[in-house]
C-alpha cells in the first residue's frame, strides 16, 4: 500500500509541475493496476478510486481540471496511508490526533 501511496502522490506532483501528459496518462494506468493488485477492492472505497483514476485517465488531458486532479491524488494518497497504518511508523516523533491532524509529542 505505500507504493501505492507514493505513486499518486508523485501523480499530484506531477500534475502540479505540468509534466508530460502522456507521462502522467502512463502513471494513472500503472496506479490503477496497484489497486487492482493490491487486493483489497473488496474496500468499496478503493474500487471507487480506482474507478475515479480510471475516468481521469480516459479524459486527460483537462487543463481546468489540473488543480482537482492534483487535490484528489494527494487525498487519496494520504487515505491509504491512514488504512495502512504506514502514516505513524512514518513518523515516529509525531502523534496523530482525532481531526487527522499531526501533533509533537513534545507539544
């Protein structure tokens, strides 16, 4: 799962940075076969992503839809972190709070 993860995290990136679209169509796919492969599309919300990332990648490219694009890969990113549980070993030094908020132990 964190591959997945940091793959449409980079997809984000790479839509913020106007990559090559063809790139980032190629991205998509590949994101869209770890979900497949993962396993866990028994999770109705990850069928949804992958779905979602799928819709995207016929259409692409859409300039106005740059900056929803780039929102949505970077959430559902951060979602698989959460259910993997990858988020807090990530950050050993950090707690997560009730708001999915993080917070110093120290603070």
């Amino acid at each position: 799962m964190g591959n997945l993860a940091s793959d449409l995290l980079r997809l984000s990136k790479w839509i913020q940075a106007r990559h090559n679209d063809e790139a980032i169509v190629h991205l998509m796919r590949e994101i869209a076969w770890l979900m497949e492969w993962s396993g866990d599309l028994a999770s109705p919300e990850l069928a949804d992503m992958q779905r979602e990332i799928c819709r995207w990648r016929r259409a692409w490219p859409i300039e106005q839809a740059r900056p929803i694009l780039a929102l949505r890969a970077s959430q559902m990113s951060n979602r698989i972190l959460e259910w993997s549980g990858l988020l807090e070993q990530t950050t050993p030094g950090l707690k997560t709070l009730d708001s999915g908020s993080l917070l110093s132990k120290n603070g």
